[in-house]
C-alpha cells in the first residue's frame, strides 16, 4: 500500500510528475473532473485546520468524488477513549483515501501501519506537512521552474515551523540550494535539521534579521509566529516581532524574487505586500489545491 | 463580479424572475439538478445559523454541485487570529461561490471586496439577511401573486429583526404597501427606517399591540425576539411575551391572509396555528431553498 | 410513509431481503452507486457519534446521493430555543430522508410523526439503535448463514447498552436461539426485556462471569461500560472491569465462534484479539455501511 506520509515517500521523478499534473489540472480543471468519481474521502482532523481540510475537500471534489469526515476530535468517538487505531480501521471501511491531520507526531505513520486504504499526512503535530511543501514547491517550480540553484530564505518561527523543516528536507534533495535562515536566537531551526545539512555539506547560513542578507534571493518564505507552542505569554511577547517583513526591507524582494508564506499570516508580511507582484501566497493556496487533486489521484491510481 | 450582499443588488425586474424561476425549480427540481455540475460553494458560517446552512446546502446539491465550509468560528483558522479578507481569498482559489454568515455588519461587503468569485450574504450580524428576505417575497408572490398593493403587519422584535428590516426595506421598492408595526415600546423598528419610509412618503403606522388592528392584512409576519439581543434576563422577561399570537387574535387572520415567520420560533407563534390554512411559514422554509438555487445558479451564469 | 424506528418495522421477509442485498452491495458497489442520485440524506445528530454519521454519510454517497447535516446540537438552532418537531419540519423541506441521532428515548417517533420523509433511527438514547442492529444481524448472516438456532452470549454492559436490547429483541424473532447474558449484578438486563424473553419461552440465563459458560458459542457479543451512564466516578470504576475478555477465557471461542463487538470498545476487548480469525467486528463496520445503503435505498424506494 502506497502512502504519503513524508515527501520522502515520493522519488524525484514521481515528485516532478505530480507538481507537472497539478499544473495541468490548474490549467484546465474540466479535464479531470471525474477521475475519481464514485470514490470517498476521509478528512479526519483531530485538531482544527480549515484551510488544510477545505482543501483536501476542494481537491477531492474537484476530481469528482465525495468527502466525509469531522473537524475537530472535540466531536469524535475518540471522546469516548476509542483509539486512533480503531477509528482508521473503522473508517478504512467507509472510504477509498484517508487524510489525517493530528496533534502528535507519527499519527500518520501509525495509522498508514493499520489502514486498509492510502493515507495523506495533513499534518501531524509540529512534526511534518508534506502536502504544503507540495504546495510550495509546485509555487517554486510554477514561478522559477526549476527547484534547484536556488537562495532561499526562510523567516520567523523556525524552530516549531513544520513547514519550514519539511520544505528544506524536500529542497535538500535537490541541487545547489542555498539556506539562509532569519530568525531570533530562541526561534532558531532544530539541532537535528541543522545536523544534517551539515552532514549532507549544504550551503546554509543563520542570521538574526533581515539587515544580514545582502545577497539576491530567489525565494523569501516567511512564516508566523506561533503563540500557542510557547509556555509562557511573556516568552511569546519577546519575540514574536523579531523577524517583521516592512518597507525598510523592501531591498530583499528583488523584481524575480518570489515572497511566500503558507499562511495564516500575523503581523510578519503586513497586507501592504500583497499588492506586489513578487507576493505569491495566494497562488500557494491555489497550488496546495491542486497538488492535493494530483496526490489525491495518484494514490488512488497506484493502489487500485 | 456580481455579488449578492442586500436585495437592492437585483434589480425588481432579475428579482421577479429569480422568483418565477425558484417556483419553477420546486414544481419540476429534476429539470435544474445538473446546472452547477462540477462547481462548489462554501458556506463559511462565522455564527452557526443551521437552518441558512442546510437550505444553502440542499440548494446547491439540488443543482448537482458541491458544498464544503465550516459552522461556527470555534473550529477556523480565525481562532489562529486569521483575519476574514485573508480567509476569503484563500477560500476563492477551492471554489467557484461563497455563501457568508458573519456576526458584524457590513462582513459581506467586505469580502465581496477581496474575492474572486461570487459572494451572497447569508447574514451579517443585526444587519441584513437578504436570502431571507429573497424567501418571504417568493412565498408572498406564490400565494398572494403580487408584491404591491399590500397591507403587512410586522410583530415581535422590530428592532432588532433583520429579517423585518430587509423585507420591509425589499417591499419598499413596490407600489402601495401599507406597513403596520406591532411592538413593545422597547423594540420598535429603529429610527433609520422609519426615516427612509417617511422620506418616501410610504404609508405606514407603528402600534403597541394587536388590539388597534382593525383593518384585513394580507400578511401578518411574525418574528421571536431574541434574548441574545437584550443587555440583561430582566430587559429580556419584560418584553419577551408582548405581542404574541393566541386565539383571541385569530380574528386578524382572514382567510386570505398569509402568517409568515422566518423560524426559530418563540412563544410568540404557538403551534396550535400549525394547522390553519393561512400558516405558510414551512412554504417559507421551502421557497428559501429553491430561490437560493435560483439565486446560486444566477450568480455563478452571471459571472461565468 | 414508512419510516425504520426499530427493527420491528421491517417484516422478518423484508430484514431478509435487506441483509440479502447488503452482502450484494458489499460483492458489487459498482452496481449500485447511482441508485440514489440527486438525492438527499439529512444527519441530524443531536449527539455526536462520529462512526454511525460517517457510516450513514459513506452508504448515501455510495448510492450516488448527497449528505448535509449537523454532528451535534452545539451548532444547531436549537440552541436557539427551537423544537425537535420544528427542526423536522424545517428538514423535510431540504431533504428526501432524514437519519437521526438524539439523546433522549423516543425522539425518532416523535420525528416521524411529523416528517414529511422517511426517517431513520440513528440511536435514541439508551432505548435503541436498530441499524447497529441491521449491522450485526447481516453480520451474524453473512458468517454463520442463518439467525436462528444460535447460542449468543452477550457481556459488558447489559443494562444500558441498547445495542444489546435491540439485537436480542431482533434474534427473539428468529427460532430456537439461545442467550446467555454474562455481566456484573449492576449491569444485568432490564426487568422489561428479562419478563418479554419469559413470556416468549426463550431460553435464556443470566451469569456473573465467563467461567459459568461451559458450552460452545456461536457468537460472543462483547460491549462496553459507559462510564457515562453512571452517577458517580465509583460507581463506574467498581464495574468497569467485570468483564473482560483475556486470554484466560480463550477457551469460549471455538473456530466457529463469532467475536463481535458494536465498538468503540474499551479494556473490554483486548486488541490481541484483532488477528484472531473469530474477531469480525471490523466486518460489522464493513456490514453497517451496506446494510444502511440497502435501507436508504429500500425506503427511498418504498416512498416514492
């Protein structure tokens, strides 16, 4: 059985494959609108995330099929204490495709290890998104086309950013990428991810704020701050404007530059951005819908 | 982009024939079901409203599309401090319509500012809730065939009833309606109104009770007053009973008047007047779902 | 109009039939997955039950159809104030059937009799759940070939699990079964349900534990304490336990032996059972999806 539970579940090829597709879907949706008609959905989301769950919902309806689920575990049975193993092996009964979003990390893996259908991670704690980076590299590629020699900085909360960490995992298998990472001292990326672009002799370099890059970027990714993975209000406080895009760093966002951000934003990449052209987020939110339609596809397809 | 955000946005003559086209779509629904084949709606619901939910839903599934969304703000992305501008130009890019309920006025219009496709408001706090208002015409026209010439009680909460101020101000716009308000002294309709109805020289005339009607109505429209309004349980008791309908006013229904209420109801509307030939108010509920197919196919035509 | 409150609704030719044509939709789906299309199932759970709304909502989809709903009264009007009867009414103007799930006993009837559709009984409190019932009767079908001539422990819970009195009162209809109910002194079966099996002649015995059972069993139906029925936290843990299948009783479960459980389970079931090849309560999960598709279908078809 075929899974996507990290973007290391796909090759290169298949990865290249499926950003092309979502491509082409997004060019001409009518193509595909009944691929996976008759087939069911599962959107299990034991932690809220509307934009991830509208668009696995989106992408799922888009290929002609149906979506059930729930949105939170506040109204699951898993408040009468049934495990998440029962719950996957329940609902494998019900649906052809499993995407689950979860508060611990290794849900997913878990529930790919007792499900009797395909599961997508759409989440699993501060852990791994796989299927934004799908996102953002589709955006890349759409833009750049190409995903390697590329600078990209990454900016904000890189320590518990889950899409930061599963972004350059994705982007280390390419070639030539060079990281800069702009963050305050206590938001630094994790010992382990620094270990191995080390160990892999990536080109990466950490910075404190923007003043340091004074190089050309292909890609600025800027992330929020997230209040919720602090202990303390005052932790949060200290450091939740440490790394602001303004007017004052405008000299970063060169005429090619690409500024992404997966979203939801807070007060990081001021609305006043999104007027330039090198604002790409909403086209992220557009790949992300699309790029799901092609996994959607492609995990119905291998394991039929 | 044409938006539905107040009934003023369709003109009377795309308003009758969005009405003659919903009494079309309930006597014959297999003649309309594939019309939105292949496109979705989002029914964002920023307050839960399940009836204005599962109409908008039905609606849509009756022409063959697809619904996806959220009932309450409890499980958004807003709870991560996203704001509304940015949730809708994220939930343009995963669907072809967006249906909004939003407890603040002039929500609608906002996000009719930012989207790239269709917004109709579903309701916006104490401000409007014009589908409504699109059913109450659509079930007046079908058993009364005009929308002129009408002698119409309003009772309950005229204050804060947004459904009485959408209507009176929808049926404002045809000739020779005679307005008659019944209300507590704390809940009359508010002074805006009555200034426009004064302006335009409408004939109209607020009462205190049942008692000073002595006249036949063509409608009696009867709202609940809504103790989520009031600042305080003892502002709420004082008034909550005022004008309630009981057999000893049976004497205002004629058999040709109509008895509408937009639901929930209160005491105000016992059910003992379910089974009088002149309650219409499930006629309502119906005529809400099929001029909302109307209203959903017209837009999306609209701007394809 | 014909509606399924409980399992006597439906003739024992007609539960025949059912059972039948669930094991046919399970061999085949493809056959069937237009039978209900462009029509729609309300979800009406006034109480949340993720695995029967998603049970329901898998079965429409698969015959083609369309689901809307709510999963628990939190976000419906009746927050509101309003009626179970006016929220029915509402409903029936939106939808073809109605499956509802409501805490309190009776509130399925109560729905029918003012349904302008048919409505299912999804759960009534702790009175019934009769397609759970359907589930296990398919099931109990599909592995042993008959209904009757079987000897059926039960155990767990069996004074407030309705899943238990609403099986019994099926299999009551079939000839020459035999139950035996295995549970704690607090948890016996109701005094209603004890006089009805006497006043059948159905040979029945009520035991404290496993250890009582010398003889071979058709089917073992294991339950689980709700520590939700219970006033006090000690009254619930004195019980909790009572009993548990271990290995030590592996001895009840012949090779012909069915192992089957209406889940979510508890310390009740040990999950090394799960590879035994006389647990199937994953293929009562896999029954109560097309045995609700056959019903959906059945009365869809018979009020038409």
């Amino acid at each position: 059985m075929q899974h996507f539970l990290t973007t290391d579940d796909l090759s290169l090829a298949t990865t290249k494959t499926l950003i092309q597709r979502a491509q082409d879907m997004a060019a001409t949706p009518a193509n595909f609108e009944t691929l996976a008609r008759h087939q069911q959905l599962a959107t299990l989301f034991f932690e809220p995330s509307t934009r991830t769950r509208l668009s696995f919902t989106s992408a799922m309806h888009g290929l002609g099929g149906t979506v059930l689920g729930f949105e939170s575990s506040a109204s699951t049975s898993t408040t009468k204490g049934e495990s998440l193993i029962d719950t996957i092996r329940v609902v494998s009964q019900y649906v052809d495709i499993i995407a689950l979003r979860h508060p611990q990390a290794g849900a997913a893996a878990l529930a790919a290890k007792y499900a009797s259908v395909p599961v997508i991670n759409a989440g699993d704690g501060s852990h791994l998104h796989p299927t934004q980076t799908l996102a953002d590299l589709t955006t890349i590629d759409q833009f750049k086309h190409r995903l390697n020699h590329l600078t990209i900085a990454f900016a904000g909360d890189l320590k518990y950013g889950r899409t930061v960490h599963s972004l350059v995992q994705a982007l280390m298998r390419y070639g030539q990428n060079r990281f800069i990472f702009v963050s305050h001292s206590a938001l630094k990326i994790p010992v382990t991810l620094r270990a191995q672009l080390a160990a892999q002799h990536i080109d990466f370099e950490e910075v404190a704020d923007f003043s340091a890059i004074n190089e050309p970027l292909d890609v600025l990714y800027m992330t929020r701050v997230q209040a919720e993975r602090f202990d303390t209000t005052a932790d949060y406080e200290a450091v939740k404007n440490s790394v602001q895009l303004t007017p004052a760093q405008s000299h970063l966002l060169a005429p090619t530059t690409l500024l992404l951000h997966p979203l939801p934003r807070g007060h990081e990449l001021p609305t006043s951005f999104d007027a330039w052209p090198q604002a790409h987020y909403f086209d992220q939110v557009k790949a992300g819908r699309f790029v799901r339609m092609a996994l959607i596809d492609y995990l119905l397809t291998q394991n039929h």
